[in-house]
C-alpha cells in the first residue's frame, strides 16, 4: 500500500541511477554476478541496491518480465515457465517487487545484471516495457555493456553452446546468412538500447583484461558505477570452469545421446554430471583460431568497432581492441587425442 501511495505523488522517484548490466555474454558475468550477490548487503553501504526480486545470482526476472508471456524461451523453460497465465503472474510479481524494494532504499542506485538481456531481446517493445518501468522509480537509467574481440566471443560462445547442449555440429565461421551473426554486430546492439534509453545514456566497457581496472571485472564494474573497488574484491577466479579443446569435442560428439541441458520439459537431470566430470578433467586451455581466420573474421566488423570505439569511448584512432597475437588454432577436425578423455568416452 506504501508503495501505490508515494507512486502517486507527480516525480516521485526513490532511486537515483537505475544501472542495467546487459552482458555481453563471455565477458566474466558469472564472477561478477556471484560477488553482488555475495556483497549485496555491503553494497547497500555503499549506496548500490541489488534486488532480490528476480534474482538468483542474476536478474532472469527482468528477462521474463520484457518478453511477451506466450513467448518461449529456455530461461522459461528452466524454471517451467510455460503457462503464458503464470508468465503474466510472475511479470506482475517481479514488477511489485522492484517497486517495493526501490521504494525502501530510496536515494540509493540500483544495479541489475543478466548478460541474456544483450542477446535475447530483439524487439524494441521489449525494451521500452523495461525503460518504461526503471523510468517510474529512477532518476536515471544506464546501460552497463562489456565487449570483447568478436573471435574471443565466438569461441567461447561455441564451447558454452557444447556445454549445454545445443551444438552438435563441428566448429564454423557464422555468416551474414545465419540468424546468430548478428549477436558479434556490437554496433546493431548498442543502437538497438540507444534508440530506448538514449545513447548518451550507453557506457560501453572492453573486456580485455589490460584494459579493465586492476585487471579484473569486478573492480572495474564496482569503478563505473563510481565507487572506490575493494582491493579484495574478486574472491573466486575460476567460476564457469571452460572446456579444453579435447573435452569440447567430446562433448559435442555426446551431445546427440545426451540431449540439451534445457528443454520445454524443464532441465536435463542426466547431462550435469557430464559435463561436471569434463569440467573434473579440463585443463582449461581456451579454444583458439589462427591469426589468418581471427584477421579475416575482425574485418567485417572493423569499420562498426571503429566507430564504437570513436563515439563511446573516445579513441580517435578507432582501435577498441588491443591487438595480440592469435593462433595456432587448436580445433578438432579429428577425434580428440587425449586418452584421459576418451578413455572414459569413447567416441565413434
């Protein structure tokens, strides 16, 4: 009833700066996700609310609440979401709820994070229906975005597609043509979140780790919101545990026999302690691609980096990566020669 009163009074906002962090994915989510969950009551210190509503570690409430009820997606699926009826209940329940929370922090920052928002959202209602509810408690509203060089996201968003299940297909270079090109077309993505909350309103980060502050992501994050980073910030390295090469093509060789980790059934229950045991076993050498295919793979998107770089970040030169060497590649296009691996799996 508090909260239906004050939001009655004309202006009335409790919260100051409203920061949506939208990912990208691959961009070390997963840690910082786990440290303002584990800080969240330190950070109500320091002025930043992490809401508890629709979250669990990330805000996947927020991603349900902007898409249409009836629309299907794995994050419902996970959580067996798949009565549009309780869609619309549940939108309606995070919706009170970050109101409610708000509305008892008033004249803090609010900070909400799930790197799905970046490539999952595609329609600009969508958007609007989650500036439209930031817009009624905050002051401001900005969006938090990290990107990374293209080829590192594309080989690590293959290794993540392997691990849960929804790639059985061997390694290949996206094209134009394919429905996920666009997801490496930072430019498309930042003028999709422009045109709703106003480019100005963008703060574009680079994931590489010379250029985050003190070299990891949470201090650098804890640094745009414009806070003092803790000197013990990042507590936990090794979150997400990535596949070797050997273990990724064992894996996507199971994968037809396992199924997806995800389904409108709900979640695989047989697939995580697989993928538990390759993690066991990895040595966590990342996938690689040679400097000819990284080269050939960062020209289609050169002049749009350039342009990002020169509009959001001011660099004159248009360079938004730091360049370094890349390859050999260490793709498989024989079976995996690790005996560890397949030892335990053999593979046809």
């Amino acid at each position: 009833m508090l909260t239906s009163l004050r939001t009655m009074i004309p202006g009335y906002k409790p919260v100051e700066t409203a920061y949506l962090h939208i990912g990208t994915e691959k961009t070390g989510t997963t840690t910082l996700q786990h440290y303002l969950e584990q800080e969240r009551n330190d950070l109500k210190n320091q002025k930043i609310l992490y809401p508890v509503s629709g979250c669990k570690k990330n805000h996947w409430g927020l991603l349900v609440y902007a898409m249409a009820a009836e629309r299907e997606d794995r994050i419902k699926f996970a959580r067996k979401l798949t009565d549009p009826n309780k869609v619309a209940a549940l939108q309606e329940t995070f919706k009170q709820g970050i109101l409610d929370e708000a509305h008892a922090h008033k004249g803090m920052d609010i900070v909400l994070s799930l790197e799905q928002l970046s490539s999952r959202l595609n329609d600009q209602t969508e958007l609007e229906k989650i500036a439209h509810l930031f817009q009624s408690i905050a002051k401001t509203t900005k969006i938090i975005v990290y990107l990374r060089p293209q080829t590192e996201y594309l080989t690590s968003w293959y290794s993540t597609q392997v691990k849960t299940g929804q790639r059985t297909k061997p390694f290949s270079f996206p094209t134009p043509a394919d429905d996920d090109f666009d997801r490496y077309d930072y430019q498309k993505l930042l003028d999709r979140w422009g045109r709703v909350f106003g480019k100005e309103n963008l703060i574009v980060r680079v994931f590489q780790k010379s250029r985050l502050l003190n070299n990891n992501i949470v201090d650098d994050f804890l640094h745009t919101l414009g806070r003092i980073p803790k000197a013990a910030s990042l507590k936990n390295a090794s979150l997400n545990q990535s596949l070797d090469p050997e273990t990724v093509e064992v894996l996507r060789k199971l994968n037809p026999h396992l199924g997806p980790l995800v389904s409108p059934q709900g979640i695989n229950p047989h697939r995580r302690g697989v993928v538990t045991f390759m993690e066991s076993i990895s040595d966590g050498r990342p996938l690689t691609i040679s400097q000819e295919n990284h080269s050939e793979f960062m020209s289609q998107f050169s002049k749009s980096n350039a342009e990002i770089a020169r509009q959001y970040l001011n660099i004159s030169d248009g360079r938004l990566f730091d360049e370094k060497p890349y390859g050999p590649s260490n793709f498989f296009d024989s079976p995996p020669q690790k005996k560890r691996s397949t030892e335990f799996f053999p593979v046809s």
